[in-house]
C-alpha cells in the first residue's frame, strides 16, 4: 500500500496530551468567578478558534464585550499549566518516527498561538519533528475555514486532495480539513464529541484503521 503524499497533524489532543492542560485552565478560569466549567462547555470549545473561544466564553461567563480579555486570559493560564508537564498521545510520537523514516512530508497545523505550540512541545521533549508548521493565529481565518490546511500543503509543496491525510481530534478541525478536500482521519479526545464529517473515525493514533490508511500497518 502506498504512502500518502502528507499527513498533517493537529495539535491538542491529537499529538499532545494539551487537551488537559486547556481543560485545568478553563476549569481556572471559571472557578475564579464561582461559576462550574462543566463537560458541556468543554465540547463546545474543544478546537474553538481564538475568535470563535472568547464569543463562548463570554457568553458562558456573561462577560459581553470581554471577549479579547478572556482569551488573554485563559492563555496566561494555559501556559502556566503547561509548565506542570505534558505528554504525547498513545502512538503519536512512534507513529511520527514510522513517517519520518518513510519520507512522508509531516506538518502540524493547530489552532493556538505559537507559543503555545512550541513550549508544549519543548516541554514534551518531541523536537518539533515537522517540516512545517501553521498557527491559526497565523492565517487569514483559523480552523473551522480551511486556510490553515491549505497553507500547510503549501508550505510543504503538495496539492490539497484525497491523498493529503488529515487526523483531528475536533469538530472544527474536521470541517477545515474537510473544506481543504482533504482525506480526514477523526480520533476525539473528549468524550461525546461528534466527528461525523470524517471519511474515518478511531479510538487512537494505535487504531490499525489508522495504520492500515497511512500505508504503515505491515511496514
């Protein structure tokens, strides 16, 4: 079976374990207000643009017109969190290698700011193993649009199609790799989370449907 001609990665909850690092803040940022950050309000926000995030916080907190101070905000917590350590997805860091061996172009295309893409990983010990890697913040419009895809086949010099391989663990990300044409792998990182625009839904980056999509399963 032939490898595909990419694969791109999302980032929290995907690769990283960051999924939980996002949800102690949340739960930070909520609690300093006396308010419960409850699974609710977790799926709503799994994979959220900045844009997107503030819109709901500020609704779920009923704080109008505060949406750049919140994500300001839960941003200070994240990172702060993220110093407490991070670790990588089940598969994720095995997976990366079997790719990188094979010669298949990698990216990572998230929808958080770089820092926070860099310091997860630093703090992970990964090496940022990708030849290219896009923030949402860095595009004209973040994930669910489909530009951040679009510009990680650029930057790694294939076309957008089906044998470009997404895998995401978020709603959004779905709909933007979906929009990108490419093929998408869906692996939820929050129970309940729906991922049904996904040509193929797993349990893990472990899951031998993966493996068998990527091309690695008897390699």
């Amino acid at each position: 079976m032939a490898y595909p001609e990419a694969v791109l990665f999302d980032n929290d909850g995907l690769l990283l374990d960051t999924e939980a690092v996002w949800s102690r803040a949340e739960q930070k940022l909520f609690q300093v207000r006396g308010m419960q950050f409850t699974i609710d309000h977790k799926r709503s926000l799994v994979g959220s643009s900045a844009e997107i995030a503030g819109r709901k916080l500020a609704r779920f907190l009923n704080e109008p017109g505060r949406e750049a101070e919140l994500m300001d905000e839960l941003n200070d917590l994240v990172l702060a969190e993220l110093e407490g350590g991070v670790d990588a997805m089940v598969g994720a860091r095995e997976l990366i290698e079997i790719l990188r061996l094979a010669g298949v172009p990698i990216a990572l295309v998230s929808n958080s700011p770089r820092r926070f893409i860099e310091r997860s990983h630093e703090v992970a010990g990964t090496g940022m193993p990708f030849e290219a890697v896009v923030s949402g913040h860095e595009v004209p419009e973040a994930k669910p649009a489909p530009d951040a895809y679009l510009e990680a086949c650029s930057q790694l010099g294939v076309e957008p199609g089906r044998r470009v391989i997404v895998l995401e663990d978020s709603p959004s990300g779905v709909t933007a790799a979906v929009a990108a044409g490419l093929y998408v792998i869906g692996i939820p990182s929050v129970p309940g989370v729906e991922l049904s625009q996904a040509d193929l839904i797993a349990s893990s980056l472990e899951s031998e449907s993966v493996l068998h999509a990527l091309g690695v399963e008897s390699r």
